[in-house]
C-alpha cells in the first residue's frame, strides 16, 4: 500500500513537538534548535534560523544582550513590546505590528513587556546575505490584511519597498483568512517557505495545520484554506 503521507512536500511540525523552555516569566516554543533545544533535523529552513513562539509576563523581558549577523523580525501577537539599544532606538511595538532590528556588525538590546497583561510574539531570525554592515532598528504599523491578500512585512527583495528592509534574500509575510476562505502562494524554485497560523486552522496541500504548529515547504504552487477564522505569518527565504 502507498503511504501518502509520505508523499507530502510538508515536513508538518505539531506544536506540541516544538522544543519548549519555560522560565517562569518567559513561555518559549522553538521551532528550529535554540539555547537548550538542539535537533540537528531543525537547525534551520533554508536561511530561516531561528522562529520562537514567545510569551512574556507583565513587567518582565529581556535586559540588554548583544546580537551580530543576523536580521531579527519580531512580530507581535498580543499586548506589546518596548525595545531600546545602544544605537539610542527605543520604540513599542503592539500587536498586529512588526519590528526588525539589523544586527549588522554587532548591537546590544533589550525587549521588555511594559504591558499589564502578558505579551506573545513570533521573534524570527533570518540569516544575512552577507556579514557586517551598520546595525539598525526600525518599527512600522500595517493595515490588517484581510481575505484576499498578503502583507508584506520585512523584506530584502526587489519590489517590497513598502516593507521594513532587512539584507537578506527574504520576506516575512502575513495575511488574515475568514473560515472558508483561500489564498494562494508560490514559492519560487530553490526557495523555503515556513508557515505558521498564529491563530486558527487551515488546510495547505490538503494536510491540516493548526494553530502555531510549523509547516516547511519548498517551491511550487501551494492554496491555503482557512478551516477557522485564521492569522497566517509566512517566512521565504533562499
């Protein structure tokens, strides 16, 4: 008997198979091996490195770290988070927003929930082009995509002007679904695309994915239809 499922172009990653780190202030998922969660077969997608599904607790956050080469997107979910750096950048970010901070050639931060209620966000690493070059931060409102497109959030590609620039052959997307709607997305040859619904179920290439569970998936065509009410976050990559 043929095993369809192995058939699939999904490598499927349920949420509860995510690595999990539970400091007490901070909830942490990992999509790809980070700190204390190695697995060599999810190390990264493509130059996706790095996908934690964070939740932080009122008045606790991150106090200041260094970072280099790396772009580091962060898109907030629910409630918000204040940045500062050494480059004097301060900003809040509230949900349905994104901020991107180019590490470049070496930069401290620091990530804190202000908030009076917890703050869950997707922090996504994409690795650079190239190393070095002036660090930066920047922060930016999107309108709230909904059926029938995406909005492109952070991108090192030709055409995404309107996106928060990061320097990698990358773009991290986002579009909202109401039940029963479907969108397509073409992922270009020798491409990565990695999809997680923020909220609710969809179905992609007829394979169920659920609430913050992962999907990897190469090039080709792919129609994403929405089983509930969705929000969609989508990384391509080389």
């Amino acid at each position: 008997m043929t095993d369809v499922r192995a058939q699939s172009r999904l490598d499927i990653r349920p949420f509860a198979s995510l690595g999990h780190a539970d400091h007490g202030w901070l909830n942490a998922r990992h999509h790809f091996s980070f700190a204390d969660y190695q697995d060599e077969g999810r190390m990264n997608w493509g130059s996706l490195r790095v996908w934690n599904d964070d939740a932080i607790a009122p008045g606790t956050g991150f106090p200041p770290h260094p970072h280099a080469d790396m772009e580091i997107i962060t898109y907030v979910r629910e409630g918000a988070i204040t940045h500062r750096d050494s480059l004097g950048n301060e900003g809040r970010t509230v949900a349905g927003d994104v901020q991107v901070m180019s590490a470049g050639t070496g930069i401290r931060h620091s990530e804190y929930n202000r908030e009076g209620e917890e703050t869950r966000l997707f922090q996504i690493w994409i690795i650079p082009d190239r190393r070095g070059g002036e660090p930066g931060w920047g922060a930016r409102q999107f309108p709230k995509q909904a059926g029938g497109g995406w909005t492109v959030f952070a991108s090192g590609m030709d055409g995404d002007e309107n996106a928060l620039p990061i320097r990698a052959s990358a773009r991290v997307l986002g579009t909202r679904l109401s039940k029963g709607q479907s969108i397509d997305y073409s992922v270009g040859e020798g491409r990565h695309a990695y999809l997680v619904p923020a909220t609710g179920s969809i179905e992609l290439d007829g394979e169920r994915i659920d609430a913050r569970d992962g999907v990897a998936f190469r090039g080709g065509e792919y129609r994403i239809t929405a089983l509930d009410d969705a929000e969609l976050i989508l990384v391509d990559s080389v």
